[in-house]
C-alpha cells in the first residue's frame, strides 16, 4: 500500500512539474478575451504600440525585440523600444516589454523633432 502512495505522489510531480515549465514569450494583446469588447476575435486594423509578457528566466532582449518587430512589420511600422511594466501580464510570465509602433521613416506625416516645417 505505502509503494501504491509513493507512485501516485510521484506521477502527481512529475505532471505538476512539466505544466510549470517556464512560458515562452507572446504578444499580449489588452481585453483579448473579453468577448463585451467590439474587437474580440478580430485583428487590430492599426497597431500603435505592442506589448510582449515574458519570463526572463527564458528569453533573451534579442528574441523579444524580434516579436516585437514582427508584430509592428505586420501593419507597416516600424519598433521601438518604450519601456517594461511589472505584473501587467501572467504570473508565469510577469515582464512586459513595451514597443512602441512607429511609422516608416519615410512614410511619417510628421517631421521629426528639429526638423523643419514643408512649406
């Protein structure tokens, strides 16, 4: 009976342990779930800034960079790095990374700052 408990307890932490592996990283998208919102189940049209949760336990700023760049290339923006944010995202994954969704150089409506005005 004591060897019964002994591997029941054993197969319980060996499942535990392999559903607390450490997440990898994803774009965290606000109210994603939250099927009261008009934008549920749709992509965003314009993006003008994204969020990456990650554990940093397992990820590294070069991977997390390359999420956001992507995610910003999807909509013709460029990324640029704003800031991180603590406990915005999951437990298992409590940094957020903060990109900002710039527009192409090129394509700006806007001069940059100390540029001048077209006349």
């Amino acid at each position: 009976m004591r060897l019964r408990g002994l591997l029941f307890l054993a197969a319980a932490l060996a499942l535990t342990a392999e559903g607390c592996a450490w997440p990898e990283p994803y774009v965290y998208r606000y109210q994603e779930f939250d099927r009261a919102q008009p934008t549920f189940n749709k992509e965003p049209t314009d993006l003008k800034s994204v969020g990456i949760c990650y554990n940093k336990k397992n990820a590294t700023p070069e991977r997390i960079a390359e999420m956001a760049k992507a995610e910003c290339a999807k909509y013709g923006r460029v990324a640029r790095y704003s800031h991180q944010r603590r406990l915005e995202c999951p437990l298992t994954t409590p940094m957020e990374a903060v990109y900002l969704c710039d527009a192409q150089q090129g394509l700006s409506q806007w001069p940059l700052s100390g540029s001048p005005l077209p006349r």
